[in-house]
C-alpha cells in the first residue's frame, strides 16, 4: 500500500491556535504558523511579546494553554518525550551544573539522551567549541561566554532534529560569535531551526522566514529576503501598530 504522505513533507513544526496564560495575562493570544524540514525561522518583537513563551513551549517546558503544537510529529501536551529526544535548547539559562566539570555536564546529558558513541562526541564538540583544554574544569569557573558556549555543545550534543535559539548570541565574544556562526553552517542542512533574537541584521542572514510577534500575537510573517533596512521599517509599522496579520 502506498504511503499516504508520500510526495510531500508534513511540517516539522506546527502551531496553531497557541494560548498561554499566566495569572490573569495572556501571553500567548492565538500564535499560528508552521515551518518546513530544514526551514529557519528567526523570530523578532519587543520584549514581553511572548517570543521566548514559544520556545518554551515548543520545548515541553511549558505546557500550551489551549491550542496544538506538534514538533517532529508529535504532540507536545500528548507525546512529549520524543520531542525532548527531538529538540536542543539554547537559551538564557544555559541548564548546566555549575559544580560539575565541562566534561562531568556532556556526559551526563549523553548517558540522559542515550548517546551511543559519548566519548567521541564528547571530544568533538569540546573540540569544535574551543572548550577542549578547559574540559576538567568545573563550569562555575567560566565566564559567562564560556558558559554559553559549553550550553550549545549540550544543545546538539544528542544531534537534535529541531535546535531553538533563545538570543543564542548574546553574551558571547567576537571569537564565539565566530564558533557559533560557523557550527550553525556546518548543521544547517540536518537541522530545523527556531531562533528568538532582537538582532535584525543577525536574524535576517541566517533565516528561511521571518515573523514579528507582539502582545502575543503573531503581527507579520513572511519568506526571508528582505534587507535589513526594509524589515525595520516593518517591524516599526507592526510592533507599533500592534496589527495583526
């Protein structure tokens, strides 16, 4: 019998009708879009828009309040251990241990995502971080870029389908933007990407499709092409506008 989904791709990431609430505020007021295999979708907004609440959500971190939400084809309120197994976080809290060593933190994450080939992994992405001489050393010790550093090699250390970027360079030095921008490229064609920023120029380089939320809407979305100038110009128009499209 043939395969009913032959011919053509489901989305990788789903979301329609997404609502959060926390208290009396609604955070998230029917947020609604899709992203393809392989698609990056940089999303922008003022602070408070409900940017990170997304991720969150699409992380399993929170649970939707109403709505669907299905990441690699499974449902995060329903199914959510395969789209743990399916996703890498990079966000503001970097979820290491700091009184663990670099080396102490992959592994367990390894041993947690059942990584089979963990020492060699391990070793590359030390390797491909420039974290390799500082592998023994507990991570409390780093500074804050170093940190961010160690907390991307966790992102992809269990080669994720789906990788959600929370301001993944912020706080990091010219060097590691460098090492960042570079390990993004290499994974670009295995990977799904979500990426929260507020750097227009950065967000608009590496995206497939754009999309401005604010006041917990989605206010505009659109296929990536656009330069820079003309994107702020319409992040101005809908964040001041609060419109939705």
């Amino acid at each position: 019998m043939a395969d009913p989904d032959q011919g053509h791709s489901r989305p990788e990431i789903e979301v329609e009708g997404l609502r959060k609430t926390f208290g009396r505020r609604e955070v998230l007021r029917g947020v609604s879009f899709q992203l393809e295999r392989g698609g990056f979708l940089a999303v922008f907004g003022p602070n408070g828009a409900g940017k990170t609440t997304i991720l969150r959500v699409l992380a399993t971190l929170l649970s939707p309040g109403s709505g669907s939400v299905r990441v690699a084809g499974h449902d995060v309120r329903e199914d959510p251990m395969p789209v743990r197994r399916a996703v890498g976080l990079i966000s503001h809290s970097p979820l290491l241990y700091p009184d663990l060593t670099a080396y102490e933190n992959l592994r367990f994450y390894a041993d947690m995502y059942g990584v089979e080939d963990r020492e060699a992994r391990i070793d590359e992405l030390l390797d491909r971080l420039e974290l390799s001489h500082r592998r023994y050393d507990v991570v409390r010790a780093f500074s804050r870029g170093m940190r961010q550093r160690l907390a991307i090699a966790r992102a992809v250390l269990h080669r994720p389908k789906v990788l959600l970027l929370d301001e993944p360079h912020e706080g990091l030095d010219p060097r590691a933007v460098d090492i960042l921008d570079g390990l993004l490229a290499e994974i670009r064609a295995d990977h799904t990407f979500v990426m929260v920023t507020h750097h227009i120029g950065k967000g608009l380089e590496l995206a497939s499709r754009v999309m401005i939320v604010d006041a917990g809407r989605v206010a505009y979305e659109h296929a990536a092409g656009v330069d820079a100038a003309a994107f702020s110009a319409v992040y101005r128009e809908h964040v001041q506008e609060g419109s939705a499209l």
